[in-house]
C-alpha cells in the first residue's frame, strides 16, 4: 500500500504493457503534430526568430507553474539584462538560460548524450548555485491548500543515484514510441526528485531536450508548459496517480494532448508572427524605403524590446546617432513605441509583444501614409 509519509521505492524502467490501444490511438496525431510543427521551423528563412520568442514563454509558464510569476513584458523588456528585474523575472530568466545551457550540451559538434551530469548543471543554472543529487533526508512535497504530505520521494544518495542510473539507461534505450517514452521518463525524474530544489522546472527542460536527441525537434520550441500551466491540477493529480494506482495510461494520455495542442498552438503563432513581419516589412519599404532593411526587420522580430546598441551590435549601424534615427523613424511610422527606462530610451513592437502575450493571433494593420 502507498503511503505518502514513507519514501516510495519507484520501480525500475520499463514498464510493461503501456501501449495500449488507447495510448497509441493518441500517438499517431501528437506525432504528426509535432512533426508539422519542425517542419514550419525548419523552414523559417531567419532561424533566430523562433528560438528568441518561443522560450521565453516556456520560461514563463514553466516557472509559474511553481508559483514563480511573472510577465511576458517583463522578460522581453530585461532579456538582455536582467540587473534591475525583479527576483521572479530574474529566476524566468534563468529558466531560458538553462534551456539553452541544456541545447548546447545534447546538440551540434560537441554534443553528449542526456544523462545525470545534464539534469545536475540545468539544475544548478536555474537555482543559482551549484547543485547536487540529495543527500540529506526530510524531503516530501505537500498540498499546497492544506499543507498534507502527499508524496515522501526515496532517499539515500547512492539509492538516487541507481534510480537516475536506471532512468538513463531508459531514456537511451526503450521499445516504445519516443512520445511514450518521453511520458514515463518525465514521470520517473519528477518521481525521483533528485534535487531540494529545481525538480519540476529541470525535469520540463529535459522533455525538450529528449525530443531533440531524438531528432524529434532541431530546436527548443514546443511550448509544453502552457498546457500544463492551464491543466495544473490534472498534471499533479495524474502524476500521483501513478504512483498511487499505477495508472500509467492516463497519464501517457494527458502528455501526448499536451504535445499535440501546444504543437498546433505553436503552429499557429509561428504562422501569425510571420504575417506580422510580412505586414510590417511591406508597410516600412512602402513609408520609407531608405529606412527599410531585411536584416533591420529581422531583429525587429527577434527582440520586442530594442535598444540602439542592438542595432550597433548587429552591424547595421555604426553610429549611436544614425541607429537613434532610424528607431524613431520606425516609431513614426506606427512600427515601434518608445518608452524611457532609465537613462535609455527603449523601442518596443507592440504587435509582436502583443502577440507573444496573449492566445490570440491578430494584430492591428498599418496604415499606410
């Protein structure tokens, strides 16, 4: 019999006889999904669009998700730096850097398979500190309403450290669909629960960075933390389901939805920013052609805040002075709006933030002068 109280010793991986007909019949769309999904990506001419805006949402909601909130403004706006942000945004933040810090490890030349090591470094960028697998004892997690334990993890350092041993070995070899398998691993990491702290975001790390090991998505793009923000009792309560009744099947389920909504979600905003740069590219070459750049427009797109070290840095503009004028131009065109930080003055596409804010996928025209 489960008891909440008392560490539960996880069983091994695999699993046996999770595939069923209910599980494989939503296999087949949230592959299709995400594999529509990479293919847009794929084929987005500025490769950077969707890596600079996508994540930060993922940050947002992953962190909300432990009660860490914050907005979609406040991460654009401090993105490049975070030194006046307040300690949320800060912590988000740390949530795009450790996505990335984990793309790098599992992609490109040097690149090394997912395993512990991964998990310990993602950890330790999101907490701020170094980190390491559990060695003290008291750890449980509790209702947050009520305060009662509902899940004592196992302990004992070496006892964990067999366990990730075990959830390794998985995550490199499984006879299941990939989907399937990304499922019951991230069931088993959060089982776990390596860490003091850290836990839920790192394991949310590690979904992507297995669907990218699998060749499943080139880059970090699927938004699963937004299904799960708004299904965040389902995701626990299934979760413990597992572990209280081994109920593999509606957990497995409740994963491949999450894949194929966020997939068609995603789908649909990446199609939406891309109108909006077509919009907005047509409405500066018609307005101004001298102002007009492929390469200015891009980075109007890649950052919703910018500042005019932004357009130096880039290379389009020697000057603090000719990049000041071309921002303001673009504000007098309706494209940007300005704000005063500070000692800085910042441009903000308001379309774009607009779009990267809320569900919806339409955005005001331009009117053409």
């Amino acid at each position: 019999m489960f008891n909440p109280e008392v560490p539960y010793d996880i069983p091994s991986l695999p699993v046996d006889g999770i595939e069923t007909v209910k599980i494989l019949k939503k296999v087949t769309p949230a592959a299709r999904a995400l594999s529509a999904l990479n293919q847009v990506a794929r084929l987005l001419a500025n490769q950077n669009l969707l890596v600079n805006l996508i994540p930060i949402l993922e940050s947002k909601s992953s962190s909300e998700i432990e009660n860490i909130v914050t907005t979609t403004d406040a991460l654009f706006k401090h993105e490049s730096d975070s030194s006046s942000a307040d300690p949320a945004t800060k912590e988000a933040l740390r949530y795009k850097k450790a996505l990335f810090l984990g793309f790098e490890s599992v992609s490109g030349e040097n690149a090394r398979p997912l395993n512990t090591n991964t998990a310990i470094d993602i950890c330790s960028e999101l907490i701020d500190k170094q980190v390491d697998v559990r060695k003290v004892t008291g750890t449980n997690l509790k209702n947050q309403r009520t305060g009662e334990v509902i899940y004592t993890p196992p302990v004992g350092e070496d006892n964990l450290r067999n366990k990730l041993s075990n959830w390794e070995s998985y995550i490199h070899d499984h006879d299941v669909d990939p989907l399937i398998a990304l499922a019951v691993a991230h069931y088993q990491f959060e089982a776990i629960h390596p860490f003091l702290d850290g836990n839920g975001r790192t394991g949310r790390i590690l979904n992507i960075l297995f669907l990218i090991e699998n060749e499943l998505l080139s880059q970090p793009i699927l938004y699963l933390s937004r299904y799960i923000m708004q299904n965040k009792e389902d995701y626990y309560r299934l979760l413990l389901k597992v572990t209280q009744e081994g109920d593999w099947e509606s957990w497995i389920c409740f994963m491949l939805d999450a894949i194929t909504i966020t997939s068609q979600w995603t789908i649909n905003k990446v199609n939406a920013i891309v109108e909006l740069q077509k919009q907005t590219s047509e409405h500066i070459k018609a307005s101004s052609q001298k102002t007009y750049s492929h390469e200015l427009v891009e980075l109007l797109f890649e950052k919703p805040y910018l500042r005019t070290r932004d357009l130096i840095d880039r290379g389009l503009y020697r000057s603090r002075q000719a990049a000041i004028a071309t921002l303001k131009s673009l504000e007098e065109l309706g494209v940007l709006e300005s704000k005063t930080a500070g000692r800085e003055t910042l441009f903000i596409n308001t379309r774009l933030l607009e779009l990267m804010s809320y569900d919806t996928n339409e955005f005001l025209p331009f009117a053409y002068r």
